[in-house]
C-alpha cells in the first residue's frame, strides 16, 4: 500500500530513536469548537499520532470516561460526517500528523463503505481502529480500506494466543494496537514487565510499530511503556482531564499543558 502518514512518522520516531505519543479524545466532546481547537493544539503539544473518536451510543469496549464522552458528542451534534469535517478543517494547518479513527463498525455501515472509505481520505484520514470488526470480517471494509489506502489497525490484547495473533496480524498496517489489559478502557495498569514480555513476543511476529495503550493515565507511566513499545497511547485520562474542566475558561489548554507532560515524560523514557 502507499507509504501513508502512518508510517513516515514511526521511521522518524525510529531515526529519533525514541517512542511516540498517541492521544485519543471524542470528536465533538464536550461541544464541537473545544473538540476543533484541542485537534488542533495537539501536535505543538507533543503528539505524534492522534487518535479521534467516532461518536457512537454503544461503545462496548470502552470504559465509563469514554462512553459519557461519546454520549456528549452526540448530545452536542456530533456524527461520523461531521468528524470527517473536524479532520478536514485540521488538515488546513497541518499536513503531516496521522490522524486515525477509532470506534465501531455500526456508523460506518450506515454511512456506506465504500462512501466512507472515499469520503475519509479525501477529508485526510490516515488510519482506522474499528474495535469491533474481527478479521473473519475484513473482506467485508478492512481489505477494501487498506486497498484504497488507509492504513487499518488491529487490537491484539494479552488472550491473544500465538496462533490467532497470526490472524489478527496477517493483513494489519500503520501499527499494531496492544490493549495492555483484559477488560474496557481507562481502567487497570499493566505492569512494565507484563509490557516487556508482550512486546518481545508481538515483535517475533511482525514488524510493524506496536502502540500500547488502556490503563496509562500519568507521564511515569507512558515513559515506562516508551522504553520498551513504539509508542505509549492515553485516552481515557484525558478525556476525563477534558470533562473536569469542559466548560471552565483555559480547558483545552489545561489538557494540552498535560500532553505536554506526557510527551515529555515519553521523550526522556530511553535516556
């Protein structure tokens, strides 16, 4: 497939020799200009790559934080149509960020695939994390994505045995999502060596990038992550940082002094 977004900046961060910092926050959450204006802030802030929600009502593998922010979206008007819009309006000023959706199968289905596959790159979209289409399913929107040019991006998680991450690997892209921890977002922490051990084994069988998320909430804990994965991704922690403070005057600016601090930390992890 083409050389995306994606995987120009995992080569930088490789040449830099350092880890990424991926972040993840609700388009539309807590209203659309706060969503547009945070987007926007997030690379001089220190994110390499950003993760954008996709406004759902049934997020099933997300935890509270993610689920309410899901549910403000919706309330403030946000749709897959209009996060296609917050992307396009953020590639007027930055041309080299990857941007990748995540969320669930159901609005893009609604949407049209095909559609929604066109539709993504035009608005500049770089990847897809769409957590609840398996890889039995890919004929089906993952290979015609990837055809087309996105980059789609697997979850493997610690239940995944040898032989199925095998599948789940076989037509993955961009990076390889590693869900730390059993269970939903925002919830427990890995132990820096249950990470260590998981990265060993994803590395013998892929070469892709491995991005580790679920569970990092602190600088500490993305800078343990970094020195052993390609990239440490926080979500939940923010969006609750984003939810404290929605409404309050200096709330993007109050989340994005905290991507600071986890660039950062994640920046210092290999010195």
């Amino acid at each position: 497939m083409a050389n995306t977004r994606i995987d120009k900046r995992f080569r930088a961060l490789k040449e830099e020799g350092r880890a990424g910092l991926v972040t993840f926050f609700t388009a539309y959450d807590p209203d659309l200009e706060t969503a547009q204006a945070l987007l926007d802030g997030l690379p001089a802030a220190g994110a390499d790559v950003i993760e954008l929600g996709m406004p759902f009502s049934d997020p099933m593998a997300d935890g509270p934080a993610i689920q309410a922010a899901s549910l403000r979206a919706l309330k403030s008007g946000g749709s897959l149509r209009g996060t296609l819009d917050m992307v396009r309006s953020f590639r007027k000023k930055d041309h080299e960020t990857p941007i990748v959706l995540m969320g669930y199968y159901n609005p893009i289905y609604r949407y049209g695939g095909e559609a929604f596959i066109k539709d993504a790159l035009e608005a500049g979209v770089d990847g897809l994390i769409v957590v609840d289409l398996p890889p039995e399913e890919e004929e089906e929107f993952a290979l015609p994505a990837t055809r087309a040019g996105l980059n789609f991006i697997y979850l493997t998680a610690p239940t995944t045995d040898d032989a199925r991450l095998g599948r789940v690997l076989r037509h993955a892209s961009g990076f390889v999502y590693y869900v730390s921890v059993a269970g939903v977002t925002g919830t427990a922490s890995a132990a820096q060596s249950d990470v260590e051990d998981a990265m060993k084994r994803l590395k013998a069988q892929t070469d892709l990038p491995i991005a580790v998320g679920f569970g990092i909430k602190t600088p500490d804990q993305a800078a343990s992550v970094a020195k052993s994965a390609d990239a440490s991704v926080v979500g939940s922690a923010l969006v609750d940082l984003l939810a404290e403070n929605a409404g309050k005057d200096g709330a993007v600016e109050t989340v994005l002094s905290q991507v600071r601090a986890l660039a950062d930390g994640v920046r210092g992890a290999r010195k």
